[in-house]
C-alpha cells in the first residue's frame, strides 16, 4: 500500500484552485499582453497543482511514476500542452519577435488582435481547468478490476502484437472496416515497445530483440511518411514506458529531444513531402535527401521553415483567432449542428451509401472562416477547443472539454477493469486504441473514433473472453497493492 494516500483527502482541493488563472486573467484582461501571460502560466501551476502538489488526486494503486500512461498526465500534458503551451511562439511573433529576438523594427503596440490572442488564451487555460475536471471526477482511488489475464503477460503481448498486426493490414484492404485498422495496427505498435522495456528491464534478449525489431521497424517506416505526428507518437510511446524505470536518463535527454523534434523535424518532414508526395522521388531517395539536408545544416531555411511551423502549424491559437473573429460578429453560433452531423457520421457507409463526406462536412467551417481556400488541398480541420466555441461560445468550450475529460478518465477506467489492470488495459489497450484521444480532432472525426474504438476494445475483449485468455474474477479485486514489473 502507498504511503502518501492522504494526498487524495478532498478532489475540491485540486478543483477550485485550478480555476484561479481563468479567473486572474479575466480580472487583468484590460491589458491583453499581462492578460495572456497571466493564462499561459496559468496552465504550467495547472500541471503543478495535479501532478507535482502534495493535494494532487489520482489513483493510489501505483507511484505516480508508474500510472504515467494514464490520463491525468499523458493526455494532460498533450492535449493541454499542444492547446495551451505552443501558443507562446505565435504570440511572440504577433509581438516582433523570431526565436524570441527582436525582429520587427517598430516598437510594439497593442491592437485588436492582440486582445484576441489573449481572449482565446483565457479561453484555453478554462478549457485546460475543465479537462482536468473531467478527468478528476472520473478517477477512482482504488481502482478495482473484474478480470484477470490468464497467461504470462510477456508471452501474451508478443501473442497479441502478431495477432492485432495481422488483422490490421486485414482490415486496413477491406473498406468497410477499414477504420478499425488504425486502432490494431496500434494496439501492435504499443504491444512491440513495451515487450521491448520489459526485456530491457527484466535483461532478456529475446524480447528486446523482437520487441526492438518490431518498433525500430516501425519508426524507420514513419520517417517515410512526411507526417511529423507518427514519428513524434512513437518517441512518446518508448519514452513514457521507459521512464519509471530510467528517469533520469529519459529527464537528460527530454530536452535535446524537444529541440529536435521541434527544430529539425519540420524541415525534415517538409522535404520528404515536397519531394515524394508528388512522385518525384521515391520515399527513401527523399529521406536521403532531407538527411543530407538537415547535415548540411542550411540554418537560414530551417530556421524560417520551423518558425513558420511553430507559429502557425504546431499552435492552435492561429486558427482559434480567426474563428473567435468570425463568430459570432459575421456568423451565429452553431449550436448543436456540429454534434448532430457528428452522430450522423458513425453510420457506415454500407448501411447509407449517400452519407456525406464527413471530411467536407467538417471544412466547411474552415472555409467560412477563411482559415483555409476551398481550392487549397490544405486539410485544416478544428480541434475540441475550437469546435466548442463556435458550438456555444465560452461555455461550449467548457462543457465539451469538461465531457471530453470525463469521457476519457471512464473509458480508460473500463479498459482496466476489462484488461485487467494498468498494464495491459491503459498502457496497451486504451492509449493504443484511443490515441487519437492524445491530441484531439474535430467533433466528427472525434466521435467516430471513440464510438468504433469503443467496438474494437470490446470485440478484443470478446476474443479473448471466449478463447478463456482472460477469466473473470469471482470477487472484485483492489489493485492498490499492484505493482508494475
């Protein structure tokens, strides 16, 4: 049993405390500059007062370093870190600053948009409060599991990544379940890395030989892509699963690594796009070259290739601004229309062949807004934050990330309870299946996600149950006794 459990006396503690920046930044809001600072910081003594405070609320099954995979701090520090962090770089350049050097020759005067950049700020930092609320309000103390697995969980995750892989490429050719793909092919991804860390941890070879194999493979295919996002999903994956055993070693190298990814990725991602996606060359031969380029070091191209990406890309304020421009002074709210087309979008194709498009259903308010050209091939879909405000304003965005938060914990929680505990439900099965939970999308895409991620946990579950790889325990089982390898 942990000994600090009287950290989780009162959720209140943690809940009305958090709220204190919105509040400060709405008192300060006369001065747009103070007013935005005040909410940015605002989210860092969020991340302190849930995680790092001795009145913090989580689960007291395991050391906080051990349930790091859990919502509380994985999809915290993403998903709040991407919507409330990374909005620093294009408030900087609204000022005249590059790479925080002063770049603009004229002193700096406030404007309408820098009262807006500070309003959608205040706007984020509520959401990040009502996230963690959600969150909070759905974390069980002593978490307790219907289920156990029946065999050794090392022999079971190879079993499962082989299994889950196959019938992802399956499914991946088949159209009509092709969107349960993603979440298989995941589940394998996340199953090699963590055979990977066991046999690191335990020192056996075979494991991190196939382990290893497997996830290295993976990595050198997404360097092929030209998405950033699945080369950054996978240092995540190895870094949250090595970290409770190498701290400081993983500690050491977060910050070389940040700069990297944030530095050098755009640039090496962008050459691989404009070079292969449209046929020129093949997807090594621009790898080749995007290498050769990042040691060439031409540092005046990526310095302006990254800027532009921190500014515009990795942020979500920019586009945040042009919606809370646009709406409601040229167009209403849009009420619930977003959440009735995202209900009508879970219907499969096979039982409505004339569905619509649910990508163009989505960009539509894109294009009303003038984030992006209809005959741009541009996709720059919205994220919760944004979809909440246009939906109903300021309270929109606190009711759809409140329920974004408390719909995450509960799914997260039924995974364990299914899986039977932390490792292979949260680790393996909730954040493989429901990755896209990390960041976010648009309500459309969103929903569709968990509902049919919701299908393939259970179908997995199903197999398994039926197959008698996990058995139901016949009294519920505290797990805060548990320990991880």
């Amino acid at each position: 049993m942990l000994t600090d459990n009287i950290q989780n006396q009162s959720r209140q503690k943690v809940l009305i405390l958090i709220y204190i920046p919105w509040i400060l930044s709405i008192i300060v809001q006369i001065d747009p500059v103070i007013s935005f600072f005040v909410a940015w910081l605002g989210s860092f003594f969020i991340f302190y007062w849930t995680l790092l405070s001795k009145v913090r609320f989580i689960s007291l099954d395991l050391s906080l370093t051990k349930q790091i995979m859990r919502p509380i701090v994985l999809i915290q520090l993403i998903f709040a870190g991407f919507m409330c962090c990374t909005s620093i770089f294009y408030f900087m350049d609204h000022m005249g600053y590059e790479y925080f050097n002063k770049v603009s020759r004229q002193p700096f005067k406030v404007n309408e948009g820098t009262y807006i950049i500070a309003k959608c700020q205040r706007m984020a930092v509520l959401a990040h409060a009502a996230l963690v609320t959600g969150i909070i309000l759905q974390i069980k103390q002593f978490p307790v599991i219907r289920h156990k697995l029946n065999l050794n969980l090392d022999f079971f995750l190879i079993w499962l990544c082989v299994f889950c892989y196959s019938f992802g490429v399956l499914a991946s050719r088949i159209p009509s379940i092709y969107q349960f793909s993603f979440g298989l092919i995941n589940v394998s991804i996340t199953c090699s890395a963590f055979v990977f860390v066991r046999g690191v941890v335990q020192k056996k070879r075979g494991y991190m030989i196939f382990g290893g194999g497997l996830f290295a493979f993976n990595f050198l295919a997404s360097t092929l892509t030209g998405y950033k996002e699945s080369i950054i999903i996978n240092i995540i994956i190895i870094s949250f699963l090595l970290y409770p055993y190498y701290r400081k070693t993983i500690l050491t190298l977060a910050i070389p690594t940040i700069y990297i990814l944030l530095y050098i990725l755009p640039t090496f991602a962008n050459i691989i796009r404009s070079q292969s996606w449209n046929g020129e060359k093949s997807a090594t031969e621009a790898r080749t070259e995007a290498f050769n380029a990042l040691i060439a070091n031409d540092e005046p191209a990526i310095d302006e290739t990254n800027w532009g990406f921190l500014t515009n890309r990795l942020s979500e304020i920019n586009m945040f601004t042009r919606f809370v421009e646009h709406i409601p002074a040229e167009r209403d709210y849009y009420g619930f229309e977003i959440l009735k087309n995202s209900i009508l979008a879970i219907i499969p194709r096979s039982l409505w062949p004339n569905k619509f498009v649910t990508e163009t259903v989505s960009m539509q308010r894109v294009y009303e807004a003038g984030v992006a050209n209809r005959i741009s091939t541009v996709s720059a879909k919205t994220r919760p934050v944004v979809d909440g405000y246009v939906s109903a304003g300021f309270i929109g965005v606190f009711i759809s990330i409140f329920l974004y938060g408390y719909i995450t914990q509960w799914i997260c929680n039924k995974a364990e309870d299914l899986f039977g505990g932390y490792e292979l439900g949260c680790i393996v099965i909730f954040n493989a299946i429901f990755q896209n939970l990390w960041r976010g999308n648009n309500f459309e895409f969103l929903l569709n996600n968990i509902f049919y991620g919701y299908l393939s946990m259970f179908a997995i579950f199903w197999v398994l149950k039926k197959s008698n790889t996990i058995i139901e325990l016949h009294a519920n089982k505290n797990t805060a006794d548990n320990s991880s390898l």
